[in-house]
C-alpha cells in the first residue's frame, strides 16, 4: 500500500532546464505512474530532469526506488 509517481522536465541546455515547467502524463501539475507513457513532441532538447514523490498509506510501510528508467523509442 505504498505508491511512487514522477514529474520531469526537459530543455535544450542545462541553464533552460531550471526554468522549465514540471510535466506529468496530462501536462503541467500531473504525475507519471508505473506504465506511463511520454510522447516524444514533449521532449525539449537533450537534458532531462526527474524527480519522485513517494508515500504511504500507513506509517509501517515505506516506498523503496530501486531503479529509474527512462525509455526512449
């Protein structure tokens, strides 16, 4: 009963990449689940961000991030 969800962000150079609005699966203020897609019109140059909101419904249980992966197809 844990669950983990994502946002990234994408930009042309590593200065842009701090400025650049955080997007999930429907756009801005959404989150990526486990099996989420990312349609390619989305990606803005070559740097890449993440980051990950993990939680639990109960205390006893923590989320573990074993691994990231990020597919391009």
């Amino acid at each position: 009963k844990t669950w983990v969800k994502a946002q990234v962000r994408t930009a042309l150079s590593e200065e842009e990449l701090q400025t650049a609005a955080w997007i999930g699966e429907d756009g801005e203020n959404s989150w990526f689940h486990r099996g989420s897609r990312w349609e390619p019109e989305r990606t803005k140059g070559k740097w890449i961000q993440y980051k990950l909101a993990l939680g639990a419904l109960n205390s006893g249980s923590t989320p573990r991030v074993r691994e990231v992966k990020l597919i391009y197809e």
